[in-house]
C-alpha cells in the first residue's frame, strides 16, 4: 500500500502541475467512500482530449510506461490509457467522454496522500458510477459507501440524476437492448438484506418506475432506521489513507 500511494501522490502532482483535471475512480475510491479491498492498481479519469496522449505521456515523465505498444491507437479504440510506473504500480487512466464525468471531476473531493491533495469522486459520483453495473462487487460497494456514509450523502444531487439514469435506462430497455439492460438494473442492490419492509431484487425487465423505487423507496431516512442502519451519530471517516478534507469523512 505505501508504494500505491506514493505513486498516487506523484501522479497526482503532475497532473496538476499540467492542468489537466482528473479524480480517482476504482478501488481507491471506493476505500475513502466505501469499504477497502485488495487493490494495486490506480484508476483515474482525466479531462482530456484522447489526441494528446503523446503529451500526456511526455508530462508524467519516464517513470510512467504504458503497457501497450501503440497507445495513440489503444486510447481512440478505448479511451483509455493502461501504464505501469517503475515501481511496478499498474494505472488506468479513462478519458472523460460524458457530461457527467466532467461534473464529477468538479465535485471531486481532496484527501491528503503522502500530504499531497489527490483528488477522488465524491461519494454521490461514486454511487452513480457503480450503479448501473451488474457485477455483484458493485453492488456490494455501494451498499457499504450507503452503509458508512449514511446521512452525509447529498440525496438532492444524487436523487433526480438517479431518475435520469431510470429514465435513460428505460429507453434503452424499450430498444430492445437486453445486455444494456442487464447491466442497467441495480434493482435492490441498496436494499438491506433480511430486513422486512425493503423490495427484493428487480429484474432486467422492470418498469421505469420500479427502477427508481429501488433507490429512492428503500433509502428514505424512515426505512433506513432501524436493525441493519445506523443514522445516529457522524459518518464513518475515510479509509486507508491520511486524512479527507470532506466534512463528512471526519468522525
């Protein structure tokens, strides 16, 4: 872990020195936010145009390789940039595509590594994220960044983009596009398990209406009270690294 996060640090020290916006996605994220797992490597989005992939190579220096052989090619392919720092730290650095990733590197919030300022996807951006995916590991990150963040996340910023991506979803299912729409419904990922009172897990084939019920229903403040919530008290604070300059993330 000491190594992962001096090369995050550097890393993210030149970015900023090149002004170009970036936050920390991934595993890293997810143990200020969430809860930690078994991580080595960094994944980072950054605002910038996938033609100047040659510079951006140039700014982090030597010390950064990429692990492709031609990754002018492998950006415009996939947008994303794989490289290796010398000390053998594996990062993925994902071009911003979408409005929404721009937002979020705008709300990225600073935690101290290494006492350098290193910005991460809020908590909010991190549940949209991770939301739309139907790999049980998502599933479960976001029931652990509800679980630890509880009352501290900002349902009016989180809520309506919710219903958006319900919405979009639904068009999507309406298209006739099975496997966006297996990946589409989080139907009771946020649902506390064993708990009476909370709706079970919801098909691919749900309504638009039920794709929003999972988030906002089972997550108002009254059914998160009681066995399983905890919305007493101040959020947990950020994991694994210094210190989070997010008011939430203090006990």
């Amino acid at each position: 872990m000491a190594e992962l996060e001096a090369v995050l640090a550097d890393l993210a020290r030149r970015l900023e020195e090149a002004g170009i916006g970036y936050m920390v996605i991934g595993g890293l994220a997810n143990a200020v936010w969430g809860s930690p797992r078994s991580t080595i490597d960094i994944d980072c989005t950054v605002l910038l145009d996938p033609a100047r992939v040659g510079g951006l190579l140039e700014t982090l220096g030597p010390e950064y390789l990429s692990r492709t052989d031609d990754p002018e090619a492998f950006v415009r392919r996939t947008r994303v940039l794989p490289l290796r720092h010398r000390d053998g730290v594996q990062i993925d650095l994902i071009f911003a595509m979408l409005p929404f990733e721009e937002e979020a590197v705008g709300r990225a919030v600073e935690v101290k590594v290494r006492g350098f300022p290193v910005r991460f996807c809020s908590p909010e951006d991190l549940v949209l994220h991770k939301i739309v995916s139907d790999r049980e590991r998502d599933r479960q990150d976001v029931e652990d960044i509800l679980r630890r963040r509880r009352s501290s996340l900002d349902r009016s910023y989180l809520d309506p983009r919710i219903e958006g991506l319900a919405n979009l979803l639904a068009r999507i299912v309406q298209e006739g596009s099975q496997r966006a729409a297996r990946g589409a419904v989080a139907g009771g990922v946020l649902a506390r398990r064993g708990n009476e009172g909370v709706p079970a897990a919801r098909g691919a084939t749900g309504s638009r209406q039920r794709r929003q019920e999972w988030w906002i229903a089972p997550h108002s403040r009254s059914s998160m009270n009681g066995p399983g919530w905890d919305l007493t008290g101040e959020p947990a604070p950020p994991l694994s690294l210094e210190e989070s300059h997010h008011d939430a993330g203090t006990a």
